[in-house]
C-alpha cells in the first residue's frame, strides 16, 4: 500500500515488488492493522463504515429484546460491549475530515437513543445531558489528552514524549513554572495534524490547575466536567 495525498498517488509512478523467489507483492487500497483499517489517503473512510455497520447490526439486534432490558442494563451494555468499539483508536483517526466521523457520531446518537428510549426527533444535546455523556468529540478529546498526559508523565511511549518540549525563555514567567510545552512552526495543514504540533497546542489550552495534576485517576476526574459543555445548538 502507498499513502500519500491523492494528487500525488495519481502522479505516482507504478511501483513493483516482489519477494526473494520473484513473486510479485499485492498492492491494496484497504488494508486492516492492529484493528484499524488504512487507506492509501489515510481518510478513514473504511474504518468508519466497518465499525458504523458493525454497530448498527448490533443495535438492530437489542431493539429486538428491548422490553426485557431495564434502563440500567441498556446502559451497562452499551457502555461495556459497544462502546469500546467505538472508542477504540480513536485518537489515531480523530482528525480525519468531519464527513468521515459524522457516521460515528450518528452511531453514538443511537445509542443514546437505545438507552433512553426516546423519539428519534429527540435533541443529541439532551440526550448527552441525561446521560451525563459527553459528545463524540469531546470524547475523542477526552481521551486524546489522557494520552497526552501518559506521554508526558509515565512516559508511554517514550519516543513520543521526545517531541514534548517544554517551553523556556530566559526570564521568568508565571505560565513557565507550570508544564507549557513549545509548539512548533508549521504552515501546512497536514503539519497541523502531526502529533509534533497537535499534542503541546492542545495541551497548552487547558486551564493550569489541570496540566499541574500529576495523578492520572485526579487528572481523568478534573478533566471530564471540563469538558463537558453546554448546548449551543439553540
């Protein structure tokens, strides 16, 4: 498989393989590793029409047998069986293009529903509220900056934390006795999304009573009613 933007796949050169004994190696456009299908373009597109699918046959299984579920089973199943589905790796594929997750978040949406019970007509922001749930993206968020914090604090990965540079300057600052990482320069969208410059800008725009935390249980509390916020959809 070749990844690369799509004007540069379309002027690349045919590029043949093959292994010791001559034969030739197989190009794919879709290819599944460690969970996550990759694309050439590495828009997700595959990704997320597997696991919407996936989802959603599941789903259309429970409505079945829903009158034998209470409220507290619905939400017990969901939040063990198919939600980890959905969170899985999410923050390799967050930053795709929002046509590419809005399939997730209609899938979440119905999950929503499943637990509550309610219309489709039904606002995602009050079901969120209901369920004290955050929304698909502050959820992405939610645990993009628990990795964060593990690259910063317990070193996982370590070759990661590398590019966690803290800011210095040669006079002091208050900003600069708490963890405020230096940001790269970068003009490139694609430059924009690297781990390199997304990791510290992000993690700079959290309040510092929540980049001082040191324990990572304090820091996953502090950080959820922080992100959770209110509708503005009206």
């Amino acid at each position: 498989m070749l990844f690369g933007t799509r004007q540069g796949l379309g002027n690349s050169v045919d590029l043949t393989i093959s292994f010791n004994e001559g034969s030739p190696l197989e190009q794919v456009l879709n290819f599944k590793y460690l969970g996550v299908w990759l694309d050439p373009t590495l828009s997700f597109t595959q990704h997320s029409e597997t696991i919407t699918k996936k989802l959603s046959c599941n789903l259309a299984i429970l409505y079945r047998h829903i009158n034998c579920f209470t409220f507290q089973m619905r939400k017990r199943i969901v939040s063990q069986l198919l939600l980890p589905t959905l969170d899985y790796a999410d923050i390799v594929y967050q930053n795709t293009f929002d046509t590419h997750l809005q399939p997730l978040n209609v899938v979440y949406n119905s999950l929503c529903r499943f637990i509550l019970r309610c219309p489709y007509i039904t606002h995602h922001c009050s079901m969120y509220e209901t369920l004290n749930w955050l929304s698909p993206h502050a959820r992405r968020c939610y645990h993009w900056f628990q990795f964060i914090f593990k690259c910063i604090h317990l070193n996982y990965p370590s070759y990661l934390k590398h590019d966690l540079l803290p800011y210095t300057l040669s006079y002091s600052l208050r900003h600069i006795q708490q963890p405020f990482f230096f940001i790269p320069r970068t003009n490139k969208e694609i430059g924009r999304r690297a781990f390199k410059f997304k990791a510290p800008s992000d993690w700079n725009t959290l309040p510092s009573n929540i980049r001082t935390i040191s324990s990572f249980c304090l820091f996953k509390n502090t950080l959820l009613p922080f992100l959770i916020k209110p509708c503005t959809c009206f």
